[in-house]
C-alpha cells in the first residue's frame, strides 16, 4: 500500500523535502520510496510537478 514514483520523475527532490517519515531518497536516474517507511500519506503526490508519484 506504499506509493511508488515512476519513471516520469525528474529528479526535483521536492517530494523528499516534504515526506514526513524521510523515506524517500534519490535513486539512480530518479527518486525511489522506501515501501517499508512509507505510510502512504500523499504528500509526494501533492508537491510533485509532474505527478511521478502514485499509490502503489
Ligand atoms: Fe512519504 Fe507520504 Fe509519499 Fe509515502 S506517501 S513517500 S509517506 S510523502
Ligand atoms: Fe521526482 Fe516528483 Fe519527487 Fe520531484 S517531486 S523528485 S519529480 S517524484
């Protein structure tokens, strides 16, 4: 149930910024979510500008 960011992503680091539980961390190419961390709040979604993130 933890939000997955996709390939759309460019690498902001907006959503990382605003994660309440930090489980979002710069990956190879793009943002990745830790899914143990996650607690699927939607803040990443909200901040994204191009709504890379969604719920898994
Ligand atoms: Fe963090 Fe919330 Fe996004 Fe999960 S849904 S990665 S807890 S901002
Ligand atoms: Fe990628 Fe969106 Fe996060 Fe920016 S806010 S790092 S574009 S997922």
């Amino acid at each position: 149930m933890a939000y997955k960011i996709s390939d759309d992503c460019i690498s902001c680091g907006a959503c990382a910024e605003g994660c309440p539980v930090s489980a979002i961390s710069e990956g190879d190419g793009k943002y990745v979510i830790d899914a143990d961390t996650c607690i699927s709040c939607g803040a990443c979604a909200g901040v994204c500008p191009v709504g890379a993130p969604s719920e898994d």
